[in-house]
C-alpha cells in the first residue's frame, strides 16, 4: 500500500494545478481550431497539442519538459532558443514563393513597409511600460505576424520571454481570417472595397533570378543582422527561380518546411507551461501583440488610401491589410473580403505583392532592432 500510496504521489491527476488545466484546455482549443475552422492547421495543431503535452505533470527527477536540461524536449527546443529554425523556415518560404506580383508592381513594396509601423509603435508602448529596450524589441516584432522571425528575434534579444512571444505571434498569425477583416472594413468605403486594379505586367524569368541577390545585397548592408533570415529566404528563392536546382528547391518547399514545421510548433507549444507562461508579464506581451498586429493591419490600409491621393491608377485599400508578413493567409484574408463586395474581384495576385514585402519587411525591421538592442 505505501508503494501504491507513493506512486499515486507521482500521477499527473496528484500534481495537476489549475493552471495546468487550463492550458492543457487552451491546446485543445487551438486543435478544435485547427481541425474544425481549419484556422492555419500546420501551425496551430502542433502548437496546441505541444501545450497539451508541456502541461502535464511530472517529479522534476524525470526530467522531462523543454526546461529541464538532458530532456529530449529540450533537446528539440534547442532549435527554438538557439534560433536554428527560423532560418530553415526561411529557406522554405523562399523556394515556395514567386515575387512575381512585388516586381510587377514595384510601388505596392511601400505597403509592406507601412505595415511595419505596427512594429515600432508597439516598441514604444512596451518601453513605456517598464520593459526593457532589448524586451520591447522583441515584443514589438510581434506585430510583423511573422513567427519565425519573431522566434529568431526574441532568442537573441529576450530568451526568457521567447516562449511568450512565438505563441503569441503563431496564435495572432492562425487568427488572421478574425482579426484583420473588421479593421479592414471599419477604414475602407464601399466604393474603395470596389476598386478593381490592373493586370500586373508580365515578369522575365532574368529580373526573377537577380531579385534575390540584389535583394540580400541591399537589405544585408543595411541591417546586417537580417543576414541569416533574409540570406536563406532568398537564396532557397533563387532554387527556384535558378531552374537548374529543381531537387533542391523542391525538397526545402516540401519535405524539410514540413518537418522543420511540426518540431517547431511541437517545441513552441510544450514550451507553453503554465508555471512559465501564466503570469503577469505574458499575459502583457500578448495584449501588446494584438495592438501591434491591429496597428500594422491598419497602418497597411490607412497608407493605402494615402497613396490614391497621388495615384491615377487606384489601388484597392484593402490590399494593405497584406502588408502584414502572415503568408499567404494575409493576401486570402484580402481576396476574401473583397470578393464579399465583388464576387469577380480578383485581388489575391495583387495581394501577394505587400504580402511578400512585408515578409522582407520585418526581417530587415528585426534585424535594425537586433543591431540597436544587442548587448
């Protein structure tokens, strides 16, 4: 009986907080999510499932979560907190996406950049309520919608807070079909929704291949801290684009994003303990989040209508919603809301274009701030 008594000290049921609880409860959330409205399931099904398995119990002589050093959890967090796959990430998002639209219509790279407004603006408000520089740096890059960098920024800047702030930027990047269509309909007309814009030009198979070394160029001499995320973007983009390195290309857009894919959101999820996460100071890095996703959806919209005051060829407003680096789901977010106003509305192309800038966009942002902040 006493062995029985001992062991029963040891389950999950004896040691469960209400805190565990009610993460192992938010992981559920985020799979119902994933499963049932289909809200960015590559991302939100490991998360949540990560949080269920980070929230179980257990005598810390087992060491057996992502904090507990010789865990194998930790050794896959290591990924996570040395920053190792943000850039692996990268390489696949590069070898996935055509720059098509962005060089069509070189003008629409400005509402990327725009949108990055939401970055800086939410560093200030954190600085302003007590966190430090290096802190408010990487609370800010929330605001890009981009998880990866995100994650990359936060290990270098504010490891204690990098679980805090991936789950932050993952959740507000699967929630974009929620959070950005009302902001987008609250400052846009119904005449400005309508907008039809022109067929974006054809683009040569040469300005695609020197797109991305141009684009490393320029972008690494600026900030040299945006070399490694920036660098593997466009180099898995010139696999691609290249022609001659289909295997390459072929197996970074599929069989290393997926894995790199699932470790990561597994990892960033058991990361989500509720002895870690449930307290004050996170609670505060995700109510500092929202606002900065909700200021770069709408500085991305608010320059769009700004710049058809000097336009003759008008753009949609809407499309700067996509300014936000969340690909592709931004630019679906854009496509969907017009089409609700015009069924035969064809935004989607046009989109892809802010989309893709943003992407550059807050890489470079956070490489400025990893170069500012950096001790």
């Amino acid at each position: 009986m006493e062995i029985l008594f001992e062991f029963l000290k040891t389950t999950g049921f004896a040691m469960m907080t209400w805190g565990n609880a009610l993460m192992i409860i938010v992981g559920i959330f985020f799979v119902s999510l994933a499963i049932i409205k289909d809200y960015e399931p590559l991302l939100l099904l490991p998360i949540g499932f990560g949080a269920i398995v980070g929230n179980i119990p257990s005598i810390d002589s087992m060491a057996l979560n992502v904090y507990q050093e010789g865990s194998v959890l930790s050794f896959l967090y290591l990924g996570v907190s040395k920053g190792i796959y943000p850039p692996l990430i990268f390489l696949g998002i590069g070898a996935m996406t055509d720059f098509s639209a962005m060089l069509s219509n070189p003008k629409l790279v400005l509402l990327g950049a725009a949108a990055q407004i939401g970055i800086f603006l939410t560093l200030i408000g954190a600085l302003y309520l007590g966190f430090s520089p290096s802190e408010s740096g990487a609370i800010g890059i929330i605001g890009g919608a981009d998880g990866p960098t995100a994650i990359f920024l936060s290990s270098k800047l504010a490891p204690h807070l990098l679980g805090s702030i991936a789950i932050a930027a993952y959740s507000y990047m699967a929630l974009v079909p929620v959070i950005q269509p009302p902001i987008m309909r609250l400052l846009t007309t119904k005449k400005e929704r309508l907008i039809r814009m022109k067929e974006p030009r054809h683009v040569s198979q040469r300005e695609k291949i020197i797109f991305p070394v141009a684009v490393f160029l320029i972008s690494a001499l600026i900030a040299p801290g945006s070399i490694v995320l920036i660098g593997m973007l466009c180099l898995g983009n010139l696999l691609k684009e290249s022609c001659v390195t289909e295997r390459l290309a072929n197996t970074a857009r599929n069989a290393m994003i997926d894995t790199v894919t699932i470790i990561l959101g597994f990892s960033v999820g058991a990361s989500a303990q509720a002895q870690t996460f449930l307290t004050s100071q996170s609670l505060l890095v995700f109510a500092l989040g929202a606002i900065s996703f909700g200021i770069a959806t709408a500085g991305g919209v608010v320059f769009a209508k700004c710049m058809n005051l000097f336009l003759k060829d008008k753009i949609n407003p809407l499309i700067g919603a996509a300014g936000v680096s969340a690909v592709p789901d931004s630019a679906r977010v854009v496509q969907m809301v017009g089409q609700k106003e015009d069924p035969h509305n064809f935004l989607l192309m046009h989109a892809m274009a802010p989309n893709v800038a943003g992407v550059l966009g807050s890489a470079i942002a956070a490489g400025i701030l990893w170069s500012i902040f950096v001790k």
